[in-house]
DNA sequence: AGGTTGACTGGGG
DNA sequence: TCCCCAGCCAACC
C-alpha cells in the first residue's frame, strides 16, 4: 500500500525543520505508476480505484492522464473504467488495450464489459 | 500565477 | 440502460 506522506516530519523528527526538501514525495504519475505496476497479470483495476488508493479520492480522470504518459515497463493496459471498459474511442489504442487484456486471459462480454468482480484487482 | 487538458465518475433525467 | 453535465486534480504551458 502506498500512502501520501504529507509531512514527512511526522516520521523524521524535529530537525527536518531546515533540511531542504528531504526526499519530496514522489510526484502523484510516479506513484501511479508504482501502483499499476503491481497489478497481477490477467487482473484489472480502475481509475478510480487507482486514485483512492492513492489517497485521492476523486483523481480518476489525472491517473487515466498520467498513463497516457507512462514508461515502458507500466502494464497500462490493466486499467480500465468504472464500468469494467476500456475507455479509449475506437482507435488502434482501443484494440491493442483489448487484445493485451485478452492475452492474459480476460474475458470481455457481450457489451465489452469485463466482470470486475471475476477479474478486480484491489490493491493490498 | 492562472488557464487548459484529459484513457474519469456519479448522479439525474 | 443511455446520455448529458458538472465536479475534480495535477502537470503543462
């Protein structure tokens, strides 16, 4: 589990008062990153769950903009919406997030819809 | 410093 | 169930 470390004085004592900036939290992407990069082979999560875990309740919509941006070795293709869907239109991104998906085993249904309760990842 | 921009969401009609 | 709309939030100009 990560959490949002506020003040890190909490933790490191008084006289972090006149250190610079000791170690500044990571930026929220790279925890965003860091989270999704746990997200098991042939499991999905979501934006939102994404955001709450990451102490940020209603930051659904700056995760789905941070993986627009993500490394490499990020399995962006293990987030999908709400509803269980993938939420680019139909494009090229569309069809590749699906066919990852499917590669690992997910199955979609009728109406494109995976079954988060079957597949569901929820962070630890 | 402040407006813009999304791979979002939940609620209401 | 589908569509629309108004919040929301951090990184980028």
């Amino acid at each position: 589990m990560h959490w949002p470390v506020q003040d890190t004085r909490e933790f490191l004592g008084p006289r972090v008062r006149d250190t610079p900036a000791p170690r500044p939290d990571p930026s929220f992407f790279r925890r965003v990153y860091g989270l999704t990069r746990r997200i098991p082979r042939g499991r999905v999560t979501t934006y939102g769950a994404l955001a709450r875990a990451l102490g940020v309740p209603r930051g659904a919509r700056t995760v789905g903009w941070a993986l627009g941006a993500c490394p490499e070795d990020v399995p962006w293709h293990r987030v999908v919406n709400a509803q269980g869907g993938i939420s680019f239109r139909p494009s090229p991104g569309f069809r590749l997030q699906r066919a990852l998906l499917r590669a690992e085993g997910v199955r979609f249904n009728r109406r494109g819809r995976i079954d988060l309760m079957k597949y569901g990842w929820k962070a630890l």
